[in-house]
C-alpha cells in the first residue's frame, strides 16, 4: 500500500514514516503545500496524510482542488486545529477523517486501516503479480514460472515499488526517497546499484520482466517481446 505524507514538521513525517515502514506501507514524504498536491495528483496512493497548516498551499486548499478534478484517493487530514468548524470544513470538501494534534501512532494506523477498509482499498498485498513475474511478499521470494529465489532488504523494496507502480514511470528521486527516507545521504546511484542487482535475479528466474530505463527520467517494468529475440 503507498500512503502519500504532506507534512512540513520533518520529525513528526519521519515518525509517521517510520510507523507506516514498521506496518509495512510503502510511503512519500512532501513537506509543502504545492509539491504534494502535484504528487496526489499522480494517483499513485492508496491513502493521503494531507496536513492543513503548509507552506505555499494549505490543506483545505489542496482537498478541495483534488476533490474538484475527482481525485478519489482517501484523505486523512492532520491539523493542530480542534475547533468543530474545522472538522467540518475539511470533512464537508471531501476528507474522509481528521485527526488533532497531537495523536498516538497507534492512533494514526487504527484511523488509517479503517479508512482503507472503507474505501474498498485494502486488499491482498501478499503477492505482486506482473506478466510472469510474482513477488512472495509473506516468503520473501522472487518467482517466475517454475523458478524462484529469495530477495530481501532494498531489493525487495526495490522491486515491490515497481510493480506497486507497474503502470507508471518511478523517477529516481522518489525511488530514493521512499526506500531509503526523506532525510537519508544515499545519492542517487544507489538506486541504480540495486536497479542492477534485482535486473540480475530477473535473469536468473529467467522471467519475461525487464526494468526500462526512461533516461533522465527513472524506470518502468517492461515485458519483453521474447518473439523479436
């Protein structure tokens, strides 16, 4: 599940990121009003942590921009504020809950899974499928066909964020961002590191699966037309 977090309080988007990561959600961190309304509206989440005090854009603003174009994606809004009138606000423009600071994490993933679970968005996240390729989630494997072989750490990340996004180009920054945090001093070739890494198991389970390069850009998985070979 990929849980997009607008949040300009650096160490309360790392606590809640590192929550989300223990839970085993994938997540993206924007710390301003403008850059996370431009990633809702990529459409890759399941859920929005949607704050309403930002930089250049506040919440309410965003909500009701998104809701205008028919972003459906669940909404969760995180606000200092705890006056009725806000509630009201934010749930009248289409949020789905609202929750005051300060809140327990517990808290948070209990508001969190109900607003997924009633919104139809939970589902089974034990096995990634992509043309022959499936991901083992539960056992850690890599199958395709009758081949399979263990993969774990960032590889694993790696691989469940593509076919997460199987139908989308993941640029590096966000590949970067959302396996090894926000705040972390990777560089960028880390991504490619691994991008090598996992193309090699790939081979190995002789899968149909290939990760394109979009030059300057980040990856997309491919299916190779094995007929042009």
């Amino acid at each position: 599940m990929n849980i997009l977090i607008i949040e300009d309080e650096y160490s309360l988007a790392d606590a809640i990121a590192e929550t989300l990561k223990n839970e085993k959600f994938n997540f993206c961190i924007k710390t301003n009003g403008e850059d996370g309304e431009d990633e809702a509206f990529t459409e890759n989440y399941d859920l929005i942590l949607l704050d309403v005090m930002l930089p250049k854009k506040n919440g309410f603003e965003i909500l009701r921009t998104l809701r205008q174009a028919k972003i459906k994606t669940p909404i969760i809004m995180l606000t200092a504020k705890s006056e009725m009138a806000d509630k009201l606000n934010g749930l009248e423009h289409g949020a789905d809950d609202y929750i005051t600071k300060p809140f327990a994490m517990r808290e948070l993933m209990a508001r969190i899974k109900a607003v997924l679970k009633r919104t139809n968005n939970i589902e089974n996240t034990d096995y990634l499928e992509y043309g022959d390729l499936i991901l083992d989630l539960k056992n850690a494997k890599l199958k395709s066909n009758n081949n399979e072989i263990q993969i774990s750490g960032k590889e694993l990340e790696l691989i469940e964020q593509l076919l997460m996004n199987k139908n989308q180009i993941s640029s590096r920054e966000s590949l970067a961002e959302r396996i090894w945090g926000y705040e972390s001093d990777s560089e960028y070739n880390n991504v490619e590191v691994y991008i090598t890494f996992v193309r090699r198991k790939l081979k190995l389970i002789e899968s149909n699966v290939n990760i394109k390069a979009i030059r300057g850009v980040g990856y997309k998985l491919e299916i190779k037309n094995l007929s042009a070979e």
